[in-house]
C-alpha cells in the first residue's frame, strides 16, 4: 500500500469516528441518564470524561501496530475494554459508587 493510501485511510477514520457516536447527542439523554441512575451531574461528568478518555486515547492501538503484532494489540483493546465497559456496568448496577 502506497504512503498516500495510509494518510487517506487515517484521514477518512478520523473523520468517521468524529461524525458517529454520542459526542453530539448526550446533551439530548444525560437528563434522562441522570434521573434514571439516580446521580448528580458531577457524577455524570466523571462518566462522561472517562468515556471521553478512551475516544482521546484511541490513536494508540493504530501507533503500537507499528511495534507489536496484531493479536497482542487486539488482547490489549480486549482487555481495556472489558475493564473500561466492566466499570461502567459495577457503577450502574451501584456495586461500586462514583465519588
């Protein structure tokens, strides 16, 4: 694949990934997330910035596929995210309580 094809991948999976998801639509449910939960917006907050974190932090995995092979990034991702989508779940089944 030709240098020019890789930045026109990144280029276009940025893109994607700017335009999809719930970046611009959680102003429209985090009331309704709010109520139901049964938290306070700094609670909310905290969510939110930890999921903001893991879409920051993204880049990564593209960046160590230059160093590692492929199953090690893809066990790594699996990992995060168990751990990252298993904290949410404890918070919202109230095992565990955000400060």
């Amino acid at each position: 694949m030709e240098q020019s094809s890789k930045w026109m991948i990144l280029i276009a999976s940025t893109w994607i990934q700017a335009f999809t998801g719930t970046n611009f639509d959680f102003s429209s449910y985090s009331s309704d997330l709010k109520s139901v939960l049964g938290i306070s917006q700094v609670q909310l907050n905290y969510l939110s910035m930890a999921s903001d974190f893991g879409k920051a932090f993204g880049w990564c995995s593209g960046v160590s596929l230059m160093y590692f092979p492929l199953w090690v990034v893809l066990l790594i991702a699996a990992f995060m995210g168990l751990v990252g989508y298993g904290l949410q779940w404890l918070v919202i089944q109230r095992i565990i309580f955000l400060p």
